[in-house]
C-alpha cells in the first residue's frame, strides 16, 4: 500500500508539473485548474492500474491517455493537443535533464529512489512555477504556431526524440547517466539543428508568399505607370489647348474657357493624382484597383493613408489579406444602395499602434449574424468557397496580438483593427489626402 500511495505522490507531481506548463503556454485564457485536477486524478487512476504492465505499453498508454482527456475536456483539435503535448513533453524533458547535469556537477548523482525522485520533482516543481511567473508570450508566438504545417515535421522529430530517450532511461538509464555530457551535446545539437531548419523554412515560405503578392499586383502597378507616362507624354497637348483656348476666345470668355478646360483635366487626372504619393506599392495597387471599381459602381470611395504606418506591423500579403477582404466587403455591402454609396478606408497611427480602418455606408450586417460574422464558413452571400475572407482576416489579428473590431458609427458600418508597431523605421513624409 506504501509503494502504491508513493507511486501515486510521484505521478502526481510529475503530472501537476506538466499541467502547469500546458496550462501557461497553450490553455491560457481556456485554463480551467478544476478539469486540470480531474484529468490528473483520472491519469494517476490508469497509472496505478497499469503500473505492473510492460515498461513500453505503460509509456504508451500513459501518452494517448493524457492526450485523449485534454482533448475532450477541453474540446480541442486532436492534431493541436498531440502537438502541443509533444512540445511541452520535450520542454520538460530538457528541464530534467538540466536539473540532473547540475546535481551531476555539485557531486549528486540521480537514482530512481523514492526520495531522490521526490526532492528532483520538488526542484523542478519550484524551476516550473517561476517559468510560469515569467512573460514568454512573445516567444511562444513565434515558437508555436499551431497554424503552420511546416511545423508538424518539426514536433515529429521532437516526438521521436522524446519516444528514444524515455525507450533509453526504461531501459538502463546509466546508459543516459554514464555518458550525460554526450547524450545532451546530441540533444541539444539535433533540437538546435531542427530550429533552425523550421526558421528557415518559415523565412522562404514568407519570402515566397511576398513574392506571389507582389507578382498578382504587378500588372496594376505597370497601368499605374503606363497611366502615368500617358499623362507626362499629353502635358504638351494640354499646353497647346490652352494656348488655342486664349487665341480664339475673347477676352471675357477666356476666363471661363480656361476654367471649365481645368476642371475636365483635374477629372481625368484625378486616380494618379489620388495614390502616386503612397510609398507602399501593394497599399498603391489595391486602392488603384478600388478607385477604379468605384467608379465603375458609381460608389463614392475616400481614403486617407500615412505612409509607413503598416510596413512595421504586417507583410505584404498580410497587408494584402487584410485590406481586399475588408474592402470587397464594404464595396459589397453598398454597390446596391439606393441611397449615398460611401466607403472609406484610414490606414494610420494612434500612440503606438498602427490602424487599419474601413467604413461603409450605413448598417449591413443584420444583428443575429454579429456573433458569427467572423466564423470559418459563415457568409450571407450566396456560392461555395464563401465565409473565409473575415476568419481569415481575425487570424491574422490573433497571429499578431490584435483583434477586429466591428461597430456602427454615425450611419457607418466600421472594421477596424490595431497592430503594435514591431520596430520604428525612419519615417518619411507623412502625408494623407482623400480623394474627391
């Protein structure tokens, strides 16, 4: 009975200190210490059952146990909880075998005794609490990204990694013991190893996602520029029509001659006019795009964008995502509008933050569709492939810390979103115009 009640404090403080670590970087804001003791009781329960089977089928049934709970007590994705678990099983690990080169190098050599595993436990207890104390919001953000596919290969290997060495410690655990400086030489090389391959990875596919924005926009910017040399190239015209203008109108004509001859120029010209002052070329080739669908839908499209604001918060394709969605749903929401067809898009500072904001005339979202607007595969347009454009957009938010807000302001329809300025770059002329 002693042997089973000891059994059962040490499977209770190994499995307390995994909670911990789960509950900090991935339940969070879902942490819930009453469904975290009950899956523990319900672990140490199977632990104590099975504690006389086979050293490998109890590893096996411990893991896809604990795996299985969390999954349905917290109702999450089965491939996130492996993942996650996966994660934090290597996360613990590295802190074990941190603790035991330490006692390694004071003179205490580790062995399965009851109070030797008590007092490590106790240790590592305490070193997990004060991790929890600690901010690692910033790193586990970038560290985890549950979203990307890259990284199932990664937790894979750490899997793999983590299945040898507990294989290896059941076995002979001297074997890990004898020769403690080369096993975690090969372990942290091989974990450093793949880190940096991930980054990598993610850099190239961050690189190539830019490059595939930048090469879509490509053919606007050329017409932006064609456009532009059109009007270089018909200034001279523009000069001689004035000149004719003053020869044969007289001289009370001239006047108003000149004046309606301007105003037709300032028309034609306006869309150059409007975006050659933005320095971001996707921001140019987006608002190039709607200037022109608004004119075509007889919609009334202003906007005012400071320069630099976005370029240290988001990447191109963000950049991208977030303002063609944002604004196919605006122009969307008004193109049937019998009344005034409205919208409007800020792109600025407020403090610290970097704003993207988008309004459109009057209330378009029904209240019952409010609470579901940004789910995945809710839309109330027609047609397959639909209900993406919102979700993705929030995560997009999510992935940078942020959230969208959604409000109606004064007969408008308003999206807006704030991003935490990463880094300040040197600004340039901060400039805003709105078109006419």
């Amino acid at each position: 009975m002693i042997v089973v009640l000891q059994y059962a404090l040490v499977s209770f403080i190994e499995l307390f200190i995994f909670m911990l670590l789960w509950s900090k970087f991935c339940l969070k804001d879902e942490n819930n210490w009453l469904k975290n003791i009950f899956v523990i009781l319900i672990e140490i329960i199977i632990l104590i059952i099975i504690n006389k089977t086979n050293v490998y089928v109890d590893f096996l049934i411990r893991c896809t146990s604990m795996i299985i709970f969390m999954k349905i007590i917290y109702k999450r994705s089965f491939i996130r909880t492996i993942v996650e678990f996966i994660v934090l099983s290597c996360a613990n690990m590295i802190l074990q075998i941190i603790l035991i080169s330490c006692a390694h190098l004071v003179g205490f050599s580790y062995s399965g005794k009851y109070v030797m595993r008590i007092v490590f436990l106790l240790i590592e207890l305490s070193c997990t609490i004060i991790i929890t104390r600690c901010d690692f919001s910033k790193i586990a953000k970038k560290v985890i990204k549950l979203d990307s596919k890259i990284l199932y290969y990664f937790v894979i290997n750490l899997g793999l990694y983590i299945i040898l060495s507990k294989f290896i410690w059941e076995y002979n655990k001297n074997i890990i013991l004898d020769n403690l400086l080369v096993y975690i030489f090969i372990i942290i090389s091989m974990i450093s190893l793949n880190i940096f391959l991930y980054y990598y990875i993610i850099k190239i596919s961050e690189d190539k996602k830019v490059l595939e924005v930048q090469n879509m926009y490509k053919p606007i910017l050329l017409d932006i520029v064609e456009e532009t040399r059109r009007r270089q190239h018909d200034f001279k015209n523009y000069i001689n029509t004035i000149n004719a203008i003053v020869e044969v109108s007289s001289e009370k004509e001239v006047k108003n001659e000149l004046r309606k001859y301007i105003m037709s120029l300032k028309y034609s010209n306006d869309i150059i006019e409007d975006i050659i002052y933005i320095e971001n070329i996707i921001i140019k080739a987006i608002i190039y795009n709607k200037l022109c669908e608004a004119d075509r839908l007889n919609v009334k499209f202003l906007f005012n964008v400071a320069n630099n604001s976005l370029d240290n918060s988001l990447n191109d394709y963000e950049i991208s995502d977030i303002l063609n969605n944002l604004l196919d749903n605006a122009f969307q929401a008004v193109k049937n509008a019998t009344e005034d067809k409205i919208v409007i898009l800020n792109i600025c500072e407020e403090g610290n933050d970097n704003i993207v904001e988008v309004k459109n005339s009057g209330r378009t979202i029904k209240p019952d569709n409010i609470e579901h607007i940004f789910k995945r595969g809710f839309s109330t347009k027609k047609g397959d492939n639909r209900g993406y454009g919102l979700f993705n957009i929030k995560e997009i938010a999510k992935k940078k810390g942020s959230d969208i807000q959604l409000s109606f302001e004064d007969g408008y329809t308003v999206f807006k979103m704030s991003f935490n300025q990463i880094s300040k770059r040197n600004k340039n002329s901060k400039r805003s115009k709105i078109s006419l």
